[in-house]
C-alpha cells in the first residue's frame, strides 16, 4: 500500500463514497424488503376482501309503495318478468293484469276465464311464470305468464322514446319500452301463454285448491273440490315434430281417497318432486302423501302431521326444486319438510322436518312464496310482517312490514333483487340483495340437511346440470381429501426419506454423499404435472393388478432382509469383520429376493385372503372380510409378537448358539418361527374383531367403519385411480424435500457425539439411532412437517390421479378431492363474484391457515432444535 | 529415542511403525511407543505434531475419516488393532476415550455413564444402577450427581461433564483409558479436579493423555512422550524428561523455546 493512496484526501473521498453507497444500499434493500411484505400482504388481503363478501349479511331497501290503479287490489298471485320492469297479478276477477314497477303505470290486462266468473284459486310455480287458476265455474285455466319481447333500433321507434336515457323506462300502448346498454329499445309486453282449460270435476263442481307440477312436457294438476274430494289429472303435451303443431289432452280425474280429518275438508294440495308425490293436508297440520308414479293407481304413502299439538296449519308451498315442502302455522312457525329414503314405509320414502324457523312477531302465516333461482322463500303473518328466509342455512335474511293492508300474495323478482308484496291496499316493492345466503360457517364446517338427505351431511357439489340444483358448499370434504391425501403421501415418504437420510449421513462415505444427495435432490426438480401424470396413465393402471403381490411384499421383504443379516452375523466374528464391504449388495439382494417371493406369492394371497379376485372382493361381492382384518392386523401383531417373543426366548436361544448350535440356524428358526407366529395371531385376532366380538354381527371393513359422517376404514370399494397410487406418487415427491432437511439436520449433530458413542464400543447403527437420531429429533421432525406443508398444498398429482370426488372416506382404494385440486378445478368455470367463486377462494384461505400452522410449527420447533444444538 | 526406563516397563499397549497418511499428507511416521501398563503416559508436542492422531488411531476413531490410510502395526494386551479381520466395535469396548471438548449425550446422567452397557444389551436395572454408581464415584463425580442421575447432563457444569465422560469410559472397565487433551476446555478448579481423579485412576487403568500443558504432563503422568511432525522424538520417564532430556529439541521444547 503505497503513501499517496492513504491521504487524506483520498480517504475523505473514500469515505463519502462508502457513505453513498451505505445509503444507496440502504434504500435498495428497504424497499425490497418492504415491497416483498407489501406483495405478500397485498395477496393476502386481496383473498381476504373475496371471501369477506360472503358473511355480509343480506341488505333490503326502502318500501317503495305503487299507485294503486284499482280501488281494491285482491291479487292472488304476483310476479315480474325477468328484467323486473313488468309487474304482473292475476286477481280474483280471473284477469292477469301487468304494470310498471316504476310508476304503477298499467300495461295490459288478460281475461283467463269466462265473462263474470271469479277465480276461486290460483298458483304459479317457484318465482316463475306457470300458472292454474281455478274458476266459480268448475273450469281450471292452466299457462304461462309470458312476455313477448322484441328489440328496435333507435331509428325504428316514435321521436319521444330517443330522449329515454340507458336504463329508463316507459309505458307505450301497453308495452314496456326500455333503453338498454347497446343503446336500442326492448319492447316488451304481457302474453299469457300455452293456455289450455278444462272443466276439472266433471261435474263442474267448483275447486277450492289447486296445485300443478311439471311432468317432462305435461303438467299435473291437482285439486281439491268444495265438497272435501281430491282429484288429479294430467295435461298431455305433444308436440309433432314435423310440423311442430302441439296437441293438448286432459286425462281423466284420477281421483284420490283421502281420509277424513276432525276438521273437515282437506285444505292445502301440492304436488312435489315432478308430480310425483301429492300432499294433501288439513287445517290442524294433518298430511297425506300420496304417491302418484302411476296417476291411475295412486297409493296412500304415509301420513304426518305438520303441526304437533292443537296449531292450526295456515299455509302449505313448495320450495324452488320441487322437493321441500314449507309449512306455516297460526302461531307463526315455519318448517321445510322433504322426503329421505326409509325402507320402512310402502314407496321407500319418509317425510322428516328438515328445517325449523321459529316464529318471530307469533301472528299466523299467511302467505309463502319461493324464489325462482336460490332456496329463498317469504313469509307474510297476519300482521304484515314479511320476511326473506333461506330454507337450507336456515338464516333469516331480511324482515320488512307491509303497511298496504291485508297481505294477499308475495314474490320474489326472478333475479332475487325485488322483494314484491300484494296488499289488500297496495303493491310494495323492496330491493333486495340476500349476497350469499346459503354460505354461513355453519354451512362451511357442520353437517348440513340437504333435500332428500337421511341426515344432515358434509358435501361439496358445487354445480349440477340443472337450474334448480342447490350447491352444496360443504369445506369439509375437500380438508378431509387434503388430509387424506397427506396422510398416504407421508405414509410413503416420512420413512423412506427418513431412512436415506440416516443413510447417507451416517452409512457413506463423504465422497458417496456428496454424489448421492444432490441426486435425490435432483428428485425434487421434476415437475409434478409429470409425476401426476406417471401416476394416473401409467401407475395406476398397472398398480390395479398388483395390490395383492404389493400387500404380499409388504411381508416378505422385512422377513428376507431380516433372516440374510442374521445369516451374515452369525457367520464367525472374523469373516463378518473381513467381508463388511459385503452388506450393503447383500441386503439389496435380500430385497430382491423378497420382492421375487411376494410378487410368486400374490396369487397365492389373493386366493386366501381376497377370494381369488382382490377387485372383486373389494366391492364386497366376493368372500368375506376376515382378510381385511388380516392385512390391517398383520403389521400391529407382528410388532407385538416379536417384542414377546424376543423378551421371552431371547436368552435361551443365545444360550443354544452358546452351547454350540449354529448361530445363523437358531436365529433364522426363530425368525421364521416370529414371522409364522404373528400371520397365526393376526388371522386368529382378527377372525375374533371380524366376528364382531360375539356382540353384534360379523364386522366388515370394506362396508366401512362409519365415525360419526367419517368412514374410517381402509377398505371399500375399488377404483383406478386411489388413495395408494396417489400416495406412492405424491411420496415420490415429497421423498427429497424430507431428505435434504433431515440430512442436514442428522449432519448437524456434532461429530464428538459419534465419536463418544463409537468410542464407547457402539456400532454404527447403535451410534446412529441411539445418540444421532435422538440429537436431529427436532430436525427430522421439522423436515416431516416441511414435507407435511408441500404434501397439503400439492396440485398437479392430487388433481391427476386422484379421482378428484369430495368423498368423507378413508378407504385407501377409493380416490378423493383435495382444496388444491378443487380450486384448480372448479375456478375457471366459476363466475367472478358468485358465492361459488368466492367459497373457492375461502378454499385458499383454508389452504394458506392450514400450511400456516404447519410451518409454524415446523419454525418453532426448528428454533428449539438450534438452540438444542448451540448447547451440543 | 526412548529411554530405558520404558522398556522395563510392561507393556499394555504396542505401536510398531506406524505411519497414517491423510489422503497424500504424511501425519504420523513410523511410530514406535510401548505405553506401559497401569501408569499414566503424557503425549506432548506443539501443535500438529500427530498426537491426538495417534491417540484416535489407537481405538481407530480414524476409520470416520474417509481417506485415513495406515501402514504398521497396533496391539493391545497383544492383540492387533488394525487388521482386515478385526472387530473394531469389541476392539473399541476394551478402551475408553474422553474428549477434549466434554461430549456427553443429550440424555439424562444415568443414561450417559451406562451407554456402553445399554449398547452391549445389559437391561438388568439393578446391573446398571450399581455399574453406574461404580463408575461414579471412580470419577469422583458420586457425591455431585447421586441426586440428580435422571436430570438432563447437558446441565452440568463443563468440568462436572468432563468427569461425566470419564465415568462413561471407565464403565466398560476399559484396559486403557485414552484422553485427549480433557482439560483445554476447563477452568484451573475443575482442571485440578481431572488432574486429581487421573492420579487416583493411575495403577488401576493405563492412561494416555494427550495435552498441550507441559506443567500438566509434569504433574499428572509418569511417563512423557514428545512429539514433532509426526515423529516421537523422545519418551521417557516425566521427571528425567523434564529435567534432563537427552535430546537438545526436548529440551528447547520443554523451555519454552520452541512450539
């Protein structure tokens, strides 16, 4: 270093340098760091402002009152089209009458019965368009509210309409004319439709109920006459596909012999699932179901009684979906009913309260009316009060009172945005938006009562081919599939890796270990879109054919490798000291030989334990399930019997080998001894467990081993793609990240701990399990969770080759469907900002608590295990 | 250069011509040393010099290292150390070794002092209670831990984990006690203490004690052997050595002027 470099000058002038340059850095990596935590945040809160919309609670606006054109409105049913500009009530006059829902303006008006007639009732289906109305006269007018609907451009409409602003309305000569956002008209006006009437009791004799379903084309219609009879006929669509003409037919009355009830005629009728069921109830809750599979030969199902103790039932309605039947009192309380499958009963079905909504203001029910699209419905008492209940999460959505007098008729605007209320007095409108009113954390996590569901139950089934289908947002399949999937994938890998690493760490040479770890690190760079692949296209289909040659391995390996080192260490200490260099091939070649003995001895286990065709005998068709228990036995027995035995003849066989006898021949006898002993217990135990322990009937596991709505059992029916393959592949994957950790950490224990064990005449594998396992403890518990952590968010695999159905079973052959591959799944197809799309991304959420947790708890005890290994 | 003293001694412990090469670098050369039987030897040389190689390579803790190549041989009570057909592991329960830095295992007293037991497969408790005690109170570390065999050891002090280890080497009821430099990582108290336990296990147990003290080689053994760049230079009795060597290095050693 030369004087002139050291000046003082030049040491100024290094010395700002170094400042700018600590200040530049400085910034650089503060921003760095600060935009990382920001990103991180960022993705964190953005997932966290998706979700949050789906525990808002529902909003409702303001009463908006409609003049009222008539002096009386005595509407008995009401609806708006689909854009929610029309309203439409069909009254008791028997004329259905439109008008804006902006200003009361009317529309137009249609007569559907004779000149003078009044209706006597008249329905319409969930938040739709069919309707029966039944007339004075005996006549039932069944059709359609429709609107025919047209579009102008602006060049093609009267000089005022062009002043009309995007989104505004008018009435014109009867039709809704409305500006819409590509700037045209729609034009819109009443049109009742696909009407067809006939005198319903040919008699005449005037209906006092009705109800219609849609069966296929046709529609069912039944009723209730004044005099108490029931009658239901059949309106017969045909449409001739040539000429497109359509021929409408009634069948005759078939008529229906409901019983008599204390409190005369039979009050409420509803057909439900497709017409197929009839229920017929009476004003103290008394309900016959009657099944109408076939129309002519209907059949007395059951009979329930809606309303226990003296409660007087007030209304009967059917939920969207044509399955749930609501109820409500005199008292106020409202109920949703459905069948579930019974063997007991005559059609194999049971009607069960499925929900119950407690009355809130205890003033009698009067109206109920379903939503078209969502499992919404209303209820108006006596007293005005309405409320918007979601039937399935059982949450009250919105409370708002009418103030125009008598309730007549509800609705709810087919989009569910209008809350519509026919009063004696007025029509009201409230906006409505229920958000997402089926997803509550009851809904996500607990049990849930489906329609036609024996119990309430966990199930995804977010979407269905059908408008009337209800999601089925339940988390829980998708944890227990992401647990599932974990726990067969650790099975795989926690020991294989485990066993490597101990290998390499404390069996190999420096040399040999700095080749073999970056290789199964290497492991880790395959993409497991590939391995998902590998899995699915070629592993499991030529896995299918193997399981019982696998189940076979599974023993006899162990048994060779066991028997080939004890055959070696009983040969004299000096040969075995010479020939140590031999083990290593000699084990491998134990390993092969094992394998080559269970894969010649898999059919042989097939025919004992599998009745000769393990797929077969997995669905339950073939033998019985005393094998299953046996395989699930064996490992646990084995244990067991080679501790007693070990504890009980170890001594005396050392003194054989002592007086002489040859050592190799004593203890492979035993070993062979211990491997028959233990197949012996586990047939003779699980022979007992399978017996069902002389208190019930023979228990078999692949019927399942049902835990609470878990099914627990290993076995079940089979299917390609399952729980093993996955688990094998998945291991694969998870082998290197296991690996590298829990070498490091069986690296770290410091040397003088091994050469103190070797010192104090250890052997390496003493050395090994005795001092530096327990030493890595932490550590190789931390690379379990690691590995544990990639296992839960893993993708591509699960996606691939496990089946992907959300199924809540342990069944190691059956397939299953993680939160990963749901959300990989099912988010492109689901549309942003539906409640669907946001469960997904609470399934991300759940996926980022659970790896959460888990590396923490992996940092945690990896802290613990440095500070451990500071004090070593 | 041995002195005649040594050779009339029994010997315990026989190195012939031994040579051991790390990888292409020469650490020990040709090496000839009896250590005698029931006394106490001290190597000692400057740093490098090969001893505590020499001291590993008598229970063949050099066999963890990876390219160690020998050449010569070993014996103890006769029987060869090195050797295709050895057993190192029975080989290694006829020794005891302690370390330079006090290495117990992270488990409780008890567990440290019986491990070589528990490894030969003694589960009799009452075997290993009185083993343990034994190699206790040899140790001089009874009357400290007698209350707390079940605590963890990595709570003793560091010269309480010392004689802990001591303790773990003389379970086995070694032939030859093998230390390598066992007080460097100790304060003078607790050096005094080892120093005072290897006098009263002298006459009982062989020792070899490497160090890097000249006054701890002059005190605590009986005989000194020195080493330089892997050669023994000279070994004899402690006394003579230290105050009438024959050879000019031992003496510059010894004075200070040297290492």
């Amino acid at each position: 270093m030369s004087e002139p470099r050291r000046s003082p000058e030049h040491v100024a002038h290094a010395r700002r340098r170094v400042l700018l340059q600590d200040v530049a850095a400085r910034a650089v990596v503060t921003v760095g760091g600060l935009g990382t935590i920001a990103a991180v945040s960022g993705v964190f809160l953005f997932l966290v402002v998706v979700v949050w919309d789906l525990f808002l609670p529902a909003r409702i606006g303001e009463r908006e009152a409609l003049a009222n054109p008539r002096a009386a409105i005595d509407a008995r049913i009401v609806g708006t089209d689909e854009y929610v500009g029309i309203l439409w009530h069909i009254d008791e006059d028997g004329v259905v009458r439109a008008l804006a829902i902006d200003d009361g303006a009317p529309l137009s008006a249609v007569a559907l019965g004779a000149e003078g007639v009044a209706s006597t009732a008249a329905v319409s289906e969930p938040g739709g368009t069919a309707c029966a109305i039944a007339f004075a006269d005996g006549q039932v007018v069944v059709g359609e509210v429709g609107f025919a609907t047209s579009f102008r451009e602006v060049g093609d409409v009267d000089q005022s309409l062009r002043s009309l602003g995007v989104g505004e309305r008018r009435a014109v000569d009867g039709e809704l004319v409305e500006r819409t956002v590509r700037g045209g008209f729609r034009l819109q006006r009443l049109d009742f439709r696909e009407r067809s009437s006939v005198r319903f009791f040919a008699d005449g004799h005037p209906v006092i109920a009705l109800h219609r379903a849609a069966r296929g084309a046709d529609v069912v219609v039944a009723a209730i006459g004044q005099d108490g009879r029931v009658g239901v006929r059949r309106l017969r669509r045909d449409e001739d596909p040539l000429t497109g003409d359509v021929v409408m037919e009634w069948s005759p009355v078939a008529a229906i012999a409901v019983g008599r009830s204390a409190s005369g005629s039979p009050r409420f009728v509803r057909l439900t699932d497709r017409g197929t069921n009839l229920a017929v109830a009476w004003a103290d809750g008394t309900l016959e179901r009657w099944s109408l599979r076939r129309l002519d030969a209907a059949e007395l199902a059951e009979t329930a009684d809606l309303v226990p103790g003296n409660g007087e039932l007030t209304a009967l309605e059917v939920l969207l979906g044509g399955v749930t039947l609501i109820s409500g009192t005199a008292a106020g309380d409202v109920a949703g009913w459905f069948v579930v499958p019974d063997d007991a009963s005559p059609d194999g079905f049971r009607l069960t309260l499925g929900h119950a909504f407690p009355a809130e203001e205890g003033a009698a029910v009067r109206v109920l009316a379903s939503s078209g699209r969502e499992r919404i419905f209303l209820v108006g008492d006596s007293g005005g009060h309405v409320r918007a209940l979601h039937m399935t999460s059982e949450k009250v959505l919105a409370r708002v009172v009418s103030q125009g007098g008598e309730l007549r008729a509800l609705a709810l605007s087919p989009p569910t945005d209008r809350v519509i209320a026919a009063g004696s007095d007025a029509i009201e409108t409230w906006s409505f938006d229920p958000r997402h009113p089926e997803v509550s954390l009851t809904s996500l996590f607990l049990p849930v009562a489906y329609e036609r569901y024996p119990e309430p139950a966990f199930v995804w089934q977010s979407s269905s081919g059908t408008d009337e289908f209800e999601p089925k947002l339940s988390l829980v399949p998708l944890v227990f599939g992401t647990i599932k999937a974990t726990l067969f994938a650790m099975w795989m890998a926690v020991p294989l890796a485990l066993l490597a690493a101990l290998f390499t760490s404390e069996f190999l040479g420096a040399r040999q270990k700095a080749r073999l770890k970056p290789l199964v690190e290497l492991m880790a760079s395959l993409p497991s879109v590939v391995l998902g692949f590998l899995a699915a296209v070629v592993i499991a289909p030529a896995a299918q054919d193997a399981f019982p040659a696998l189940l076979a391995c599974v023993w006899t390996v162990p048994v060779t490798v066991v028997l080939a080192a004890q055959v070696f260490q009983s040969a004299p200490p000096a040969f075995v000291a010479a020939h140590q260099g031999w083990r290593l091939p000699l084990a491998l070649l134990a390993v092969a030989v094992g394998t080559c003995l269970g894969m010649v001895s898999g059919p042989a286990v097939e025919a004992l334990l599998f009745a000769g065709d393990f797929r077969l005998w997995l669905d339950g068709g073939l033998g019985s399930g005393l094998g299953a228990w046996v395989v699930v036995l064996l490992p646990l027995c084995a244990v067991g019997v080679i501790l007693g035995l070990q504890m009980r003849f170890r001594d005396r066989l050392d003194r054989l080998v002592a007086r002489g006898q040859p050592g190799w021949l004593v203890h492979g006898c035993g070993t062979v001894v211990a491997a028959a002993v233990s197949i012996g217990v586990a047939v003779l135990v699980g022979f007992v467990v399978h017996g069902g322990l002389g208190t019930h009937g023979p228990v078999d596991l692949r019927e399942g081993l049902p835990i609470g709505a878990f099914d627990l059992s290993p076995f079940g029916t089979f299917d390609q793609r399952n729980a093993l393959v996955v688990g094998f592949v998945m291991g694969f994957a998870l082998v290197p990240v296991i690996y590298t950790i829990a070498e490091d950490a069986l690296s770290s224990v410091p040397d003088h701990l091994r050469a103190a064990s070797l010192g104090a005449g250890a052997s390496r594998w003493q050395t090994a399990v005795r001092v530096v396992v327990p030493a890595a403890a932490s550590g190789l518990f931390s690379a379990c969770m690691v590995g544990l952590g990639r296992a839960v968010g893993e993708t591509m695999i699960v996606l691939m080759a496990a089946g992907n159905t959300p199924i809540l079973s342990m069944n190691a052959f059956a397939g299953f469907r993680t939160l990963s591959a749901n959300i990989a799944t099912e988010l492109p197809e689901a549309a942003p900002g539906s409640t669907h799309y946001r469960t997904l991304f609470l399934a991300a959420l759940v996926l980022f608590a659970m790896t959460f947790a888990i590396n923490t708890v992996a940092e945690a005890v990896r802290q613990r295990f440095r500070q451990r290994a500071v004090e070593l | 250069m041995v002195h005649a003293e040594v050779a009339q001694e029994e010997p315990c412990f026989e190195i012939e011509g031994f040579s051991l090469w790390y990888g292409e670098n020469r650490a020990l050369d040709r090496v000839t040393m009896r250590v005698p039987k029931g006394r106490i030897t001290a190597l000692i040389g400057p740093s490098g010099c090969g001893k505590s190689t020499l001291l590993r390579s008598m229970n063949r803790l050099n066999d963890m290292v990876d390219s160690v190549r020998v050449e010569g041989e070993m014996r103890l009570a006769g029987d060869p150390i090195y050797g295709k057909e050895v057993d190192v592991i029975r080989l290694r329960k006829r020794m005891g070794m302690v370390f330079q830095k006090p290495n117990p295992f992270p488990m409780s007293v008890f567990e440290n002092v019986v491990y070589a037991l528990r490894v030969d497969g003694v589960r009799d408790r009452a075997v290993l209670e009185e083993a343990c005690e034994r190699a206790l109170r040899d140790a001089a570390l009874w009357d400290e831990v007698r209350d707390r065999l079940g605590a963890s050891a990595l709570g003793l002090s560091g010269g309480q984990q010392q004689r802990l280890c001591i303790a773990r080497a003389l379970v086995g009821n070694p032939e030859i006690l093998l230390m390598d430099e066992p007080c460097s990582a100790l304060d003078p108290i607790a050096t005094s203490k080892i120093e005072d336990l290897m006098a009263s296990l002298a006459g009982e147990y062989t020792i070899v004690v490497v160090t890097h003290s000249m006054q701890q080689a002059s005190r605590a053994s009986d005989f000194t052997a020195l080493m330089s760049y892997g050669h023994l230079l000279e070994f004899g009795p402690t006394p003579t050595m230290f105050q009438t060597p024959r050879l000019p290095e031992t003496e510059d050693y010894i004075r200070g002027r040297v290492g």
